[in-house]
C-alpha cells in the first residue's frame, strides 16, 4: 500500500475549504506544521489518535494550545476518513483541560515605544523592511487590529483621505469599517509615500510589503516580533506573561475602557460599540475584559459601589 503523501493530501484539504469560503490560514498553519512533524519522526502510516496526540502535545506549549491543535487534525481527519477507512478521529474533549484563560499581557508606553525604536533598527538600514514593521506595529496599537486583519490590507482597504479601513471578511467571516485617529492617517500616508519610492520595492495590491517581499506573512511577522522580543529582553518576569504581538490588540481595549471610565461614560453602551469596532462575534468576548485583566478588575466593584451608594435606605 502506497504510504500517505501528507503535504499533498493536507494541501488538497485546504484548497477544498478556501473554495467553499471558509477561512484557512490559521488551520493551515497547524496543518502544515503536522505533515512536516510525521517526516520528521518518518511515520508512514495512517493518521491515528495516537499520532495527532504526540503531535498535538510536541509544541511543548500549555494544554489548551495542544487541544487547539488536535481540534485541526481532527477535522481534518474526519475528512479524510472518507477516504482511508484507517483513519481515526480522536475525540472531543480528549485534551481538554481546565479552562482558564490567561491574563494578557498590557503594553505600557515605554514598551510600546522601545518596540517600535527596536523595530527601526531592523535590517536593512534605510530599507523598507524597517520602516513596515514600524508602522505595522504601531497601527496594531492604535487600533486592536489582528494580526491577520493588519497583513491582509490591500491598497483599495486603507482610505486616508476619509481616514477609514475596510476589513474583508476577517475572523467569523465578517466585515467592517475601522476609522482611524488622525495621528494613524499621518503615519499610514508617509508610509504609503515613502514605501512607494523603493525602487526596488516589488509592486502588489498589498499595503504592507517589504524589500524582497509583496506582502507580509504570518510566520515571517512572528518570527520577526520573537527577534525584537529577544533583543529587549522581554520575558514573564514581572509580567502577566510573556509580551505577544496579540497583546497590542488586548491593551488598546483595555486602554479604551479606562479612558471610558475615567471620563465616567456608561460602560454597557460604550462596549457594544467596542465591540463592533473590535470585530468581537459575541459582545460577551469583551466584557471578558472586565473580569479578566487587572487593570479593570477594580471596574465593576465600584460601579456596583455606586449603584448601591444611590439606593433609598428601607427599614428591615
């Protein structure tokens, strides 16, 4: 019996989901990164429970990573099956742990500030892939965008002189409009106007592009991120965790709802439109906050201390 051609079969895979529209990129990830773990250990059998497991728990990563990583294989696997009756489907649940959630890291603007300086001194000096990274950083704190949402700008998304960004069917395939501060339509204009007089630039549709490259990939932004990490010396110590890039996202909202706070706004309305702006699927997700990150925590108590402070006093 011929031996399964893993990248093929999983490319395969992929290519049938983008047809029917569903979102790939971060199961192609995952999946990607499975086939080159079975040649790696040389596996040339089936794809079994077992299989997805170890490869599943080989990031060496905490226990909800590793079940997100099985909940891939597992689809994929109740795909293939169709094909090759010794595929097995490991089961719901088979790897869930506790869920608990971990507080995100927030950015202070020293942080902020030292990232985007450490940015500018990416090679090659006075290149554009310097200059990118800047502005791609620094919009993911001026806006909360993803990762994702920020890479797939095209030029038609970013309208300056309305100062408004069109996301294209981003996560839950929706879409959206994001204004922008008048600070970020300055910054986006000059990056545009110098990007576009790299003659060595290459030309695409895309807004972020660098030297050699048309457009910004995912794997290339994290593993630039970890460099720049690495050279400020960013660890846990003293932190919540360990700075992300997606922690640019979770301390605009965080920033937000302090600001909102302080001024003394109603919280419950101004999260509805937090949440619309941040593409949130549920409003839920951003009430998460509250709860969560320990700059808010101290948010509901004194709203509820007030709230009580109000009440007409009643006899028992």
């Amino acid at each position: 019996m011929t031996p399964p051609n893993w990248p093929a079969l999983i490319e395969d895979y992929l290519a049938l989901r983008h047809q029917r529209g569903f979102a790939v990129e971060q199961m192609g990830w995952y999946l990607r990164d499975f086939a080159r773990y079975t040649e790696r250990i040389e596996h040339h059998g089936p794809l079994t429970v077992d299989l997805a497991v170890r490869w599943a728990q080989s990031s060496g990563r905490d226990p909800a990573h590793a079940e997100r990583r099985l909940s891939a294989i597992r689809q994929f696997a109740r795909h293939h099956a169709v094909f090759d009756p010794g595929t097995e489907v490991a089961p719901i649940g088979l790897l869930a742990g506790p869920q608990r959630r971990q507080p995100p890291h927030i950015y202070s603007d020293a942080e902020i500030s030292a990232l985007l300086r450490e940015c500018g001194r990416l090679l090659p000096r006075g290149g554009l892939r310097p200059l990118t990274y800047t502005v791609f950083f620094a919009l993911l704190a001026s806006t909360g965008l993803r990762l994702s949402e920020a890479r797939h700008l095209q030029g038609r998304d970013v309208d300056l002189p309305h100062g408004v960004l069109t996301i294209r069917m981003s996560k839950f395939r929706k879409s959206r409009f994001v204004p922008l501060h008048p600070t970020s339509v300055q910054a986006l204009t000059r990056y545009a106007a110098r990007r576009d007089t790299f003659p060595v630039a290459p030309r695409s549709e895309f807004f972020f592009r660098t030297d050699q490259a048309p457009a910004l990939r995912r794997s290339t932004i994290e593993g630039t991120f970890r460099r720049v990490r690495l050279r400020l010396g960013w660890t846990s110590h003293g932190r919540a965790r360990r700075p992300r890039i997606h922690d640019l996202r979770h301390t605009f909202a965080v920033r937000r709802l302090l600001r909102w706070y302080e001024e003394g706004v109603d919280l419950d309305r101004k999260i509805l439109a937090l949440s619309t702006y941040l593409g949130h699927a549920q409003v839920s997700h951003t009430y998460w906050y509250l709860s969560a990150v320990p700059e808010l925590l101290a948010i509901p108590a004194q709203c509820f201390e007030r709230f009580g402070q109000r009440m007409p006093e009643s006899g028992p």
